[in-house]
C-alpha cells in the first residue's frame, strides 16, 4: 500500500470532511483504501492521517521533542484546563514528577480490595435487576471505583449528577472536534451553554471536595489525598484540573475497556475459562485484555501537531500540521495483525508476535498514557468478579463501535445472569 503523502484533493476533499463528521472510523478506512498510510487534507484543515506504526513512531519517539498534543487537547482544556494530560514541556515533567505516585505499583495493588468490595456491591444489584444494560451499568460501577480511588469517595447523592456533566461535557466537545467548522466558544449557543453549564458543576462539586479536604486535613491514599499533601504545595486550580482530568480519564477510558472485553468474552465463551483460571496478573490473562483493547481502543484517534517541518511520506510537512494518529486502524490492519477480525489472545503469547509499535492503545514514546497499569490492574478485578460471581447472557448479539472522542456501543447492550 503507498506510504507516500498523498494529498486528498478536488470533490474527495469535501466529501471526505462531511464523511469524517458523520462517521469518523468508516472515514479513515475510506481514506486508507483510496490514498494509502499518509492522506493529506491541505488548506485550513492541514491535517495528516498516521495510519502506519513506522510513520506513528517517527513522530512520537524519534520526533518527540518536536509535536504537542494540537486541536483535540485544545478543545479538551476548556474542560481539563492545565492539567498533565495538556501540559507540555517543563511545565508537562513538573506535573508528571507530582502525579506518578498514585500510579506506581504498591499504590495500585493497595486499590485492589476497594476495586473488589465495589464490585460485588454492584454485582448483587445487577442480580436483583435480571436483564440490564451492561455499558450503562459497568460504567456507574468504574465511576464509583473511580470516585474513591481519586477522591476518597463520592457522595452517592452527587454521582448521577456529576456523571452526567462528564457526558455532556465530552459529548459536546467531540462533536465541535469532528466538526471542521468550529465556532469560538464565547458565542452563547445552546450547546456552548450547556458546555458551560456541564464544566461549572464539575468545578463547583470538585471544589467542594476540595475544602473538605483541606479542612479535615485529609490521611487517607487517594489521589485527592495525595495531591493535598504534596510537597509541591499545589493550587486549589492546580489540584481541581487534574482530579476532574483524571477522573474522567479514569472512569470513561476504563469503563470502556472493561465494556467492550466483556463484549468480546460473551461472544467467545472459551475465553472465559482461559481468562478464570489463569493466575492473577499472569500473561495470559492479561492477553485477554490486550486482545479486548486491540479490538476496541479506548481512544481510537489521537492528535498531535509538530512544532517545527518534519519529513513524512517523502515531503517535508509544514509546522502545525495536526497529525491525526489511529490505533483503532493500526491494531485492524491485516499488513500487521494476522486475521485482525478474530478475538484471539494468544497471538500476544507468542514469541514473534512484534513489532510493539502496531498495539498502541496507550500510545508509545515518553508521553505515553501515565495510567496504563491502573487500567489493566482494574479492568483485571472488575472483569474476573463478574464472570466468577455472575455468569452473563448476552442478550444484543451485535453492536458496533461508535467514535465520540472514545469508542462506544451504537445500541444498548444487553445481559442477564446465566440460569
């Protein structure tokens, strides 16, 4: 297939606009089949689809001093504001110095009993209900692990509310993504109102949690917690963007990541008992989890623009180009993945099954997703609780993926407890 920079040009160039809105991940295969790795959509737009691992890892390793996080991590700041998923540069390691410890691996196993008391509480509920919607419910369930993980704990009272400023918040800023028209965010439409309304109960819940921290003096090992306590003496600001980042990361991403695996398990039913009866943190299930996010990445576009022209494709590409970067296409691409459409885990044990950079679900390079291990420890013990204590139906037997900012279900997906 050409790996040369081919430009998209004429009536492809409109079509493909309206086509990337309306349908971003059938655009991209459109886009790959008809130019190759490497489509270009000069003029305002000035965007480069990365759809091969060697081009990815030119600009994410070798060229790492030289891209910044572009239009998406832009739009995602009016919600995140400077937390270290936008930071860049110095301001990016002083951050990541700060954070990483609630991340490292004694401070993830010590989630594991809170991650499992959570779920078994969730499990009962889901017993007493019979059929449910499993996105619907998995995700309230990885919210409320997420809400104590991150801030100690989260009034039950708040949770639907503050659920629901996520999901319009995010809504509403991957559709002004996808969008190639974008107004100013001043302007006093509807949906910039309800962006602005969704953002305030946000900061007003997690100033809340804040003051209540300061006050009480708080001991306990969550995020929030350890933020308080920093010796980076950090800002009420400071610590309000990176709970809000890290809790909408956490709880979306891994909600998502722990849907579609059941979804996938559920459809191939031997895998369960490969999955049940392997070790805790073995390689083979952790295979199982790779296979799940190989399918279904929780990001399935990145962006990223370089500061200075960069040589891709055989051309030199101006600065500020957005560089559009898929894991969603790479891990499907059969030039790099043996029967991509067959849930197979085992491909993962195998000795040659290289090279790494065609599995890119956290991205590569040095800013690569901080929260990789958090989100395979917990999709691990959420999805071993319910296959061990609640065997699943699955009752909707084909669902497709849907791009909105993460990759969704298009329907509700429905289970009940096995007879």
């Amino acid at each position: 297939m050409n790996r040369s920079l081919t430009p998209v040009k004429g009536l492809d160039y409109l079509t493909g606009i309206r086509l990337f809105k309306n349908n971003p991940l059938g655009a991209m295969g459109t886009f790959r089949s008809r130019y190759g790795y490497l489509p270009y959509f000069g003029g305002p737009l000035r965007t480069l689809f990365l759809f091969h691992p060697d081009d990815i890892r030119t600009v994410l390793v070798d060229g790492k001093n030289n891209n910044e996080k572009g239009d998406q991590a832009k739009l995602l700041q009016v919600a995140l504001g400077q937390s270290l998923f936008i930071a860049e540069g110095e301001e990016w390691r002083r951050k990541k110095l700060v954070i990483q410890g609630v991340f490292h691996h004694q401070a993830i196993e010590g989630y594991g009993t809170t991650i499992r008391e959570i779920t078994q509480r969730y499990i009962q509920d889901w017993r007493r209900k019979g059929t449910f919607d499993l996105a619907d419910e998995v995700m309230a369930l990885v919210f409320s692990i997420s809400g104590a993980i991150f801030f100690g704990q989260i009034p039950e009272e708040r949770s639907a509310e503050v659920r629901r400023a996520f999901a319009d918040s995010g809504g509403i800023l991957a559709r002004k993504f996808a969008s190639p028209i974008k107004f100013p965010l001043w302007l006093p439409t509807p949906e910039h109102r309800r962006l602005k309304n969704a953002i305030a109960q946000l900061d007003e819940f997690t100033y809340f949690l804040i003051r209540r921290g300061r006050e009480g003096g708080v001991e306990d090992e969550s995020f929030l917690g350890r933020l308080l306590r920093s010796p980076a003496n950090l800002s009420d600001r400071e610590i309000r963007d990176e709970v809000v980042t890290f809790l909408g990361a956490g709880y979306e991403t891994t909600s998502m990541f722990i849907v579609w695996t059941l979804y996938l398990l559920l459809r191939n039913p031997a895998y369960i008992d490969v999955f049940l009866q392997a070790p805790r943190g073995s390689a083979e299930r952790k295979s199982v989890l790779q296979e799940g996010l190989r399918f279904y990445p929780s990001f399935p576009i990145n962006v990223r623009q370089n500061i200075s022209p960069m040589e891709l494709g055989g051309k030199e590409v101006a600065p500020r180009t957005n560089f559009l970067i898929s894991p969603y296409m790479v891990q499907r691409d059969p030039a790099f993945w043996g029967d991509p459409e067959v849930f197979r885990p085992g491909r993962f044990l195998e000795p040659s099954w290289g090279p790494r950079d065609r599995f890119l679900p956290f991205l590569i390079g040095p800013k690569k997703c901080i929260g990789e291990q958090l989100a395979y420890a917990e999709a691990e013990i959420v999805i071993e609780e319910i296959l061990s204590t609640l065997p699943l139906e699955l009752l909707t037997q084909e669902v497709l993926p849907v791009c909105d900012i993460l990759l969704y279900p298009d329907r509700k997906l429905f289970v009940r407890p096995r007879p």
